[in-house]
C-alpha cells in the first residue's frame, strides 16, 4: 500500500466524530441571545429600579413632608403627614374660581405598578417555556444528533469507496456505478430530509414565537403609554394642598382647611419613569425585528450540509414561506453550533474545496468527492 493510501486511511479513521460523552440537552440553549438580554432587561430593570425606590423609603422614612401650622405639636404634624399621604387629593381652584380636587395616587402606586409591568413582561419568557421548549428540545435534539450521523455515514462511505476502487480492475467501471449511485438518490438520507420537511409545513412553533414577541412589544408599548400619562397628569406636581380637617382633627378650630405638603421621593419617580421608559421604547425595534426575522431564511447553514450527497433540501426549492417550524428550528441550530461537531468540519472542508476550485479542480462538489480525491482516487476518476 503506497504512503498516500496510508495517509488517506488515517485521515478518513480521524473525520469520524466521536460518540457524545453526555447528554447533549443539558448544553442546549433554548433562548436566542436576543431573546435572553430582552428578557433581562424588561424584566431585571423594573425590578431593580423598584428595589432602589424601596431602600430609599425604608431608609428615608416619610414620602410625604407638610408644613404644618407652628402650634401642632409633634404628633399632630406626624398625623397630619399621614392622612395627606393616604388621601394624596389636591385641593385648588380652576379658572373660574370653583373648588377642584385632583388625586395623586398614581405616585403611590407607582413602584407596584413597576413590580406589575416585570410580571407582565415576564409572561412571554413563561408561555415560550412551557407552550415550546419541550417541542423545541426534542426537535433541536434529534436533527443535531442526525446531521453529526450524517457527517459520520459520509466518511465512511468513502472509506468503503476507497476499498472498493482498490480492489476493482477496472477503474472505468467504478465510477460509471458512483455515477449511477448518485443520479439514483442511494446516498441520501431520507429520514432527516423527510423530517425537516415535514417541520417545514409545521407552524406551531413559529406562532408560539411569534406570540411571544407581539406580547412583548403590546407590553412594552402600554407601559410606555402608561409612563407617558403619568408624566402628563402628576409628575410634573410636587407640592400639593391637603385638607387636614378629617378625623382626630376635624373638630378643632385652629386647624386650616388646606396645608402645603411636598413629596419627598419626587425626583425619584421622575429619574425611575423616565429610565424604564426610555430603555423600553429603545428596546420596541429589538422586539419586531425579533419576530420580522422568521421572515427569511436562515440558508448558511443548510447550504454547509447539501454538501453531504444527496443532501438537496435547498437545491430541490423545498424552502418556501419561511415562517414555519423550519425556520425556528435554524435559528436555534445557528445559536447551538456549538453542539453541532459536525458543523465545523464541514466548514473547513467547504474551505478547502473552495481553495481547490480556485485552483482548477472542478470536480468537487460533495464531501464524498472531496474525500476521495484525498485518498488518492483522483488520478482514476474521469474528468466530466
């Protein structure tokens, strides 16, 4: 056996990929990287803004400071603090003179209703979880593990190739019979490409998708809204007239109708609004282009394996609408590549096939080709 035949089995015997050692779901990643800062973001920033405000309460004491008259004592100033902070109504006059009341609870319940928009934002992440991952793990599972088998079974046809075209008298002959293999479809691997078909005519998966972003973004958008009401009806008002003259001192005489208070914690809901606000309308593109992306197909990665023989999934035009399962599932093989040996192997001999184009062999169009032309086959082989 001459030292290219040997060469060329050892390099064959190293194509191989090794058997997984564990289990591959526990590296599967089941969240696109968009995906997971957007659920960081919408979610931890409330939260986080919202425990700043209340270790500033906690640590601060009172929201609420009012000028009480000189002759209060001590605690009927506290009193008074509290019935203005429970009421929040400001008392004043309109234009024409009549008594007016404006209610500044919003300010109140401003920091749980940031505590609402985390859970309402974290709604999309729950329905992807339980509605797709399952699916989407079986899925991913299956076709990572059946392309890397792919890859596999190619190697080894060319080894068994190469064998054969060793122990064969008449080179001529051999690939008249390769020929006929390939225009016959014996190379293929029928239950992967039958598999991803069928994905492509699924859609449960693409709508889950889908959902979850458009409830993202109609979460977003209110809070938006809401942040834009508050700031046009109580945020730009930081002092306010309370009546007092309710309860323990109702009855007394020296008590005025209405005292000045101001909000203590005032700039910090403004600072707080306008920070979630901001980042969440900057976020709005990052959600519709996360659901416009199913709008197109992922094709670099398909296109690296219809390089395995008989592998024409592109090729035969069976990609059409691409929202469908499919075309999740792509996204998601894009984000586990990683996971997928075989990815990468196929990459560089694409590499190297391109560099022998370039030098003028024409001949290389499918892995078994490359190979063989490595095992030394290239001088029998008939040019086309």
């Amino acid at each position: 056996m001459s030292l290219s035949h040997t060469a060329a089995e050892y390099m064959l015997s190293d194509a191989l990929l090794p058997d997984p050692g564990g289990s591959r779901a526990k590296g599967l990643r089941l969240e696109l990287p968009s995906d997971r800062l957007l659920k960081l973001v919408t979610v931890g920033l409330p939260l986080f803004l919202v425990s700043l405000a209340f270790a500033r309460e906690f640590s601060a004491g009172s929201q609420i400071s009012c000028f009480s008259p000189t002759n209060f004592t001590g605690k009927q100033s506290a009193y008074a603090d509290t019935a203005c902070w429970d009421s929040l109504l400001h008392h004043g006059v309109d234009a024409e003179g009549r008594a007016v009341t404006k209610s500044l609870w919003a300010l109140k319940v401003f920091p749980y209703s940031l505590l609402v928009v985390a859970v309402l934002t974290y709604l999309p992440y729950l329905l992807w979880r339980y509605a797709a991952v399952p699916a989407l793990r079986s899925d991913l599972l299956f076709i990572i593990d059946e392309l890397d088998k792919s890859y596999n079974r190619s190697v080894r046809l060319v080894q068994h190739m190469r064998k054969v075209q060793q122990a064969s008298a008449e080179p001529e002959r051999f690939w008249e019979e390769y020929e006929r293999a390939r225009r016959e479809r014996y190379f293929e691997f029928p239950l992967l490409e039958r598999y991803l078909t069928c994905k492509q005519h699924a859609h449960s998966l693409a709508f889950i998708y889908i959902l979850r972003n458009l409830l993202l973004l109609l979460f977003l958008a209110a809070t938006c809204l809401y942040l834009v009401f508050l700031h046009l009806n109580v945020f730009f008002q930081d002092e306010f007239s309370c009546s007092i003259k309710t309860g323990l001192l109702r009855a007394e005489p020296h008590v005025p109708p209405l005292i000045p208070c101001k909000l203590v914690a005032f700039s910090v809901f403004q600072l707080t609004s306008l920070s979630v606000g901001g980042v969440y309308v900057l976020l709005l593109p990052v959600v519709a282009y996360n659901a416009l992306q199913l709008c197109q197909w992922d094709k670099g990665l398909l296109a690296i394996y219809e390089m395995l023989p008989a592998f024409d999934l592109l090729s035969r035009k069976m990609l059409t609408c691409p929202v469908n399962d499919l075309n999740v599932i792509l996204l998601f093989l894009r984000a586990n590549i990683s996971q997928l040996t075989s990815f990468g192997r196929l990459n560089a001999v694409n590499a190297l096939r391109e560099a022998a184009a370039a030098a003028g062999e024409q001949d290389i169009d499918t892995v078994v080709d490359f190979m063989t032309l490595l095992a030394g086959l290239e001088t029998a082989k008939p040019k086309r």
